[in-house]
C-alpha cells in the first residue's frame, strides 16, 4: 500500500523553493500550498529581483494557488512554509480562508504565527487558521543561517562595509 504524503514530505518541496530563491541570491524562503494531494501554487522569495516588498514566498504561492483554484477563497489548503510568516502574509492567509499553515522554523524578529503576533487565533478577526510548527526546523533554519552568514563575510570585503 502506498504511504500517503505527510508534513515531512511537502515541506520538503517549500525547501526546494527556498533553495530556487538562494539560487538568485535571495533569502531562502520557500511555499507550497496543498489540497487534496496536489500542489495548488508555490513561490519563493524574490523581493530583490522584482524590486517589489510584497514579493514574499506565502504572498506568491497564495497567487498562484487562487490562481489554479479560480476562486481568492482556497478552503480546505494547507501552506509549508520554511519559516513563520510575517504580518502581512498572515493576514493574506487569513484572508485566503486556508485551512492550516505549517512552517519550519520561527522567526523572532518578524513572526505573526505566536513568535511576535498570533494572527492564527486572533478572537477579533473573523478566521483561524490551525498551525503545525516545527516541521523539518533544522532544515530551514540552517538554510537561513549559512545564507545570511554568506552575506555578511561577502559584504566584509566589499569596500565601505568595513572589515
């Protein structure tokens, strides 16, 4: 009998996006949305690229799932995400109606998933959203770390930024 696909298995693909978005020299974040057992939209960062600050990993995986969905409602979906969303991506998930968001690794300086803000379970907003926190976090945290451990020892030979 064929193993049906998990937590594990899909956050794996929201790594292969993080690792598409380091490939272009930017930072490692990655999503998949499922429903059903198929992807609906993914995306990876590409704020530098698109010189567009919404251009967030959640924000694009949201567009292209409601894309594929035809509907700005994508009920029963659930998101992978490597780390904890922000503010903003919080509330397009709210907004979205999806189902559960799962994410790798927290994000103390910017997280609206219980690390800064619980946007989730927020009693003043009219959706909740259910969330599963570490799923592969080793993973997605040292992702992040070598890549920003990256730029600062690139940015120390780079005249003007000291070093």
């Amino acid at each position: 009998m064929k193993q049906p696909k998990d937590d594990f298995y899909w956050m794996g693909l929201a790594l292969r996006e993080a690792r598409k978005a380091e490939a272009r020299g930017e930072v490692p974040i990655g999503a998949i949305i499922v429903r059903d057992g198929s992807v609906l939209g993914r995306g990876y960062n590409l704020r530098e690229g698109s010189r567009d600050p919404t251009s967030h990993a959640e924000m694009r995986a949201i567009r292209a799932a409601a894309r594929k969905a035809g509907n700005w409602r994508i009920l029963g979906a659930t998101l992978y995400v490597t780390l904890e969303p922000c503010p903003m991506c919080m509330g397009a998930i709210l907004l979205a109606r999806l189902e559960r968001v799962v994410f790798g690794c927290r994000d103390p300086k910017g997280g609206a998933a219980g690390s800064l803000y619980d946007l989730s379970a927020d009693p003043r907003l009219n959706h909740r959203v259910e969330l599963a926190t570490g799923i592969r976090e080793e993973e997605c945290s040292t992702l992040l770390s070598s890549f920003f451990a990256g730029l600062r020892k690139r940015r120390k030979t780079l005249p003007g930024f000291g070093g």
